[in-house]
C-alpha cells in the first residue's frame, strides 16, 4: 500500500519537474538567440565600420594625393615664374657698363643733374634797311654763332657783310684772310681773299619773296696771343656760299657788325653763345 501511494507524488512531482525544465530551456534558446543575433548585428556592424573607415581612408589617402600633385604643379608653376622673372629682370645698373653717362658723369644716384642748353641766347636783333646790326661778344663764351633768318633784300646787286674788332667797335680789323665758295644754280666760284675789312656773307639779288639764311661761327674769344677764326654759310633762292678764315693778327674778337655792303636788307639775327664744358 505505501508504495501505491506514494508513487502518483513522485510522477506530479516528476512531471512538474519536466515542465519547469523545459520552460526553463525555451528561455535559454531564446537567449541564445538572441545573443546570436546581437553578436551577428555587431560583426555586422563592425564590418560595415572597416569598410567605412576603409573607404574614409581611400578617400584621405586620394585628398593626401590629390594635395600632393597640386602642390608639386604649384611648385612647378612658382619655379617656372621664378625663372621668367630672373630671366626678365633688369641686371643691377653699373653706370658706363649697361647705363650710359653724361658728360661722364652718372646718372645713379639719388642728386640731380644738371643739363646744359647747347648754347645760350645772348642777344636778338633786327636788321632793316640799310642799318648795321652789332652784337658784342663777352668772354663769359667760348665761342659764338650768329644766326641770319628771314633775310629779305631789295636793289638790283646786294650783299651782306660782317666786320670784326677787337676794341669794342672803336676800330675794324681790316687783316681778315679767308676763302669763299660761291655755288648757284648752273655755276661754282672760289674766292680767296687777303687782308680783308669784312667778310662778305651773302651776294644775291633779292625780291620781297625770295628770302635768305646764313649764320656765322666766331671761335672767339680765345686764349692771349692766338688767331681769331670764324666760318659761315648763307642759302638764297639762288645761291649758296661757304666758306672759312682767320685774322692775320694774334687778338681776340671782342664785337662783330654785320651790315649791308650794297642794297638793304631786312631780317632777324641771334647771338647764341656756347661754353666748352
């Protein structure tokens, strides 16, 4: 009998037992499938990280190149600029090796130079009629040119001539030696002429139309004891002269006169005055 008995127990407490059990397995399966599915997530998500850091470090590693080639292109345009620019460049200025002077002197520097005119204006005259025109020549010069321009003369034989003095006009030097080229449309002439009062500078016949220029070179004053020379030329509608001389006599030419020998004339005369330094 107490075996009977006891044994539905042990079967309600066996078959309790089993039920715990296997609920209790459910439980763990679902856990574990759980963690099987998380684990699986986070591989998946650990390998969806390389591959984004695998591509962020592509895309840097492509920047870094591409930063790379741009700065070599950078270096090369700069390098190239460089050399245009030294190519092209202005050598440092070595005055009387790639920069002229004046006068010998340099044009480096931060003073100014000085320029002088080629020759000063003195004096301007007019001549008309059968006045004389004079210019006093000062030893502030070197030498002198007087410069004849629309010379107009009238009569039927004319001529220009200048005088020279050595006294301030008191006297004129009639020792003047020179020689005259006479050149005209269809004939040439050569006059040698001695101990002479003036010099004859222009010979022609003249209308109101028909104008003349000349000019006269006196290298005066000069040094105690030396010749005075002088030249000049003359251009008319028909002819042109030339011609060169000196002064017998050591003196220095101190006024020169220049006046019609024949006829009369008008027109302007400039004394310009120049320095040899």
């Amino acid at each position: 009998m107490g075996t009977s008995v006891a044994s539905p127990t042990i079967l309600k407490q066996n078959s309790g037992a089993s039920k715990i059990g296997t609920a209790s397995g459910d439980d763990l399966q679902t856990k574990l499938d759980s963690l099987a599915a998380a684990d699986s997530a986070l591989s998946d998500a650990i390998g969806d990280e390389e591959t984004a850091r695998a591509a962020a470090d592509s895309a840097l590693s492509d920047a870094i190149g591409d930063e790379e080639t741009a700065r070599e292109a950078a270096d090369s345009a700069l390098a190239d600029s460089i050399a245009a620019l030294d190519s092209a460049k202005q050598d440092n200025l070595v005055s009387g090796d790639n920069i002229k002077t004046i006068n010998g002197e340099s044009l480096l520097g931060s003073e100014d130079i000085e320029i002088k005119p080629l020759g000063e204006v003195v004096a301007v005259n007019t001549l008309s009629g059968d006045g004389v025109s004079e210019f006093s020549l000062s030893s502030d010069y070197d030498y002198f040119e007087i410069v004849i321009y629309g010379l107009a003369g009238s009569g039927s034989t004319t001529y220009l001539v200048a005088q020279l003095s050595s006294d301030d006009g008191a006297t004129w030097r009639s020792d003047l030696q020179y020689m005259r080229l006479e050149v005209a449309s269809s004939s040439a002439s050569v006059n040698n002429a001695t101990s002479q009062s003036n010099i004859q500078l222009l010979s022609s016949q003249f209308s109101s139309s028909s104008l003349a220029s000349g000019k006269l070179v006196i290298l005066s004053p000069g040094p105690s004891g030396t010749r005075t020379f002088f030249s000049f030329s003359a251009y008319s509608h028909d002819r042109n002269q030339y011609g060169g001389g000196y002064t017998a006599g050591d003196a220095t030419v101190d006024k020169v006169r220049i006046a019609p020998g024949a006829g009369t004339f008008s027109g302007t005369m400039v004394l310009k005055g120049y320095k040899n330094e």
